[in-house]
C-alpha cells in the first residue's frame, strides 16, 4: 500500500506543495537526507487531527506564538489586544475555543490574589498549555517564538483606546500578581 507524502516549502508569501508517493511503512524516509529518517508516521486520533485544525489559522497561531513569547508566559486579552488588530472580544472568543476542547490548549487563569483587581488591571490571563506546545511543536511552529520575544521586548506597545484607560500596558505588565502556568 502506498500513501502520498505532500511537502510544504515557503517562500515569502507564496507556498509551494510538492507530493511524493511512498510505501507505508512505520516510518519515511527522505532520498536526500541518505536513509535517514525525515519525519515519524504520526498516529492521528480524530481528536488530534480537530485540535490541529483549529490552531491552523493564522490568528490562533499568532495568539498561541504571543502567549507563549511573553516573559511570563500568560497574557490578558487586552495586551494580546495591543499586539493585533483584533478586538478583545474576538481574542476572548478565540482562546474560549481552544480552552474548551477535549485536550485544552489554553488555560484560562485569574490573577493570584484574593483582593479585587486595580481598576484597569485585567483578573484573567491565558497561558498555552503543554498540549498545545506539543501541537505547535507538531506542525513546525513553535521555533518562532524566540523571535518574538526579543521583537516585544523592543516594542513599545499601546493599548488600543490608550486614552480612555486608567492604566497602560506597561502597568498591567508590571501586575504582582500575574499568574504564569505551571509548567514556567
């Protein structure tokens, strides 16, 4: 039995998808790379092949990639608002669906104390689970998110609407009492 292997290559903005048939086996291997073995034959529950499909748009990885690029390892929706175009309400609405699936791939946190939260300051973070490490992992984008750090920590960042808050964005990076998830 045979299966047809499809290789992604990008170049800029245009991809490019070149398709090869092989013998299935446990593994496959690449002619190039002399017999090495160039990717393991994944098992792909329906479940998995769901949860990959959901990240696959190119909002979600960018929301997964910013989490995961930040200091603490969890953001709010309003400082994933200031480094996109998206309202929060869409951000909240996006990450409520990675949270709510069979396997999360985020986790949704409350800030760390028991006293009410300064006005302006955000009460829930979101943080990538290892779940989801391991699917951006999967798919080859997860080598980024060094990138970013270092990109955010030369940005200066605004929350939209800077004028209408009691705070900046510098202040709710600064909260004491930020969750980060377990795995930090």
């Amino acid at each position: 039995m045979s299966i047809l292997v499809a290789k992604h290559i990008a170049i800029g903005d245009q991809a490019t998808y070149m398709s090869k048939e092989v013998q299935h086996a446990s593994t496959v291997t690449d002619d190039s790379s002399g017999g090495k073995t160039a990717f393991p034959e994944h098992e792909m529950d329906a479940a998995r092949l769901s949860d990959l499909r959901a990240i696959l748009t190119q909002t979600k990885v960018r929301l997964l990639q910013q989490i995961l690029a930040s200091p603490t390892g969890a953001l709010s929706a309003v400082e994933l608002a200031a480094r996109n175009d998206i309202t929060e309400s869409t951000i909240r609405d996006h990450l409520r669906d990675l949270a709510h699936r069979d396997d999360s791939i985020i986790q949704t946190m409350d800030a760390e104390t028991d006293d009410p939260v300064p006005n302006g300051i955000p009460r829930k973070y979101y943080a990538v689970t290892e779940y989801g490490i391991d699917l951006l992992n999967q798919v080859g984008l997860y080598e980024q998110i060094g990138i970013l750090y270092d990109m955010y920590e030369a940005a200066d960042l605004n929350l939209p609407d800077a004028d209408d808050r009691p705070v900046t964005i510098h202040d709710i990076e600064a909260y004491e009492h930020r969750p980060t998830p377990n795995w930090l």
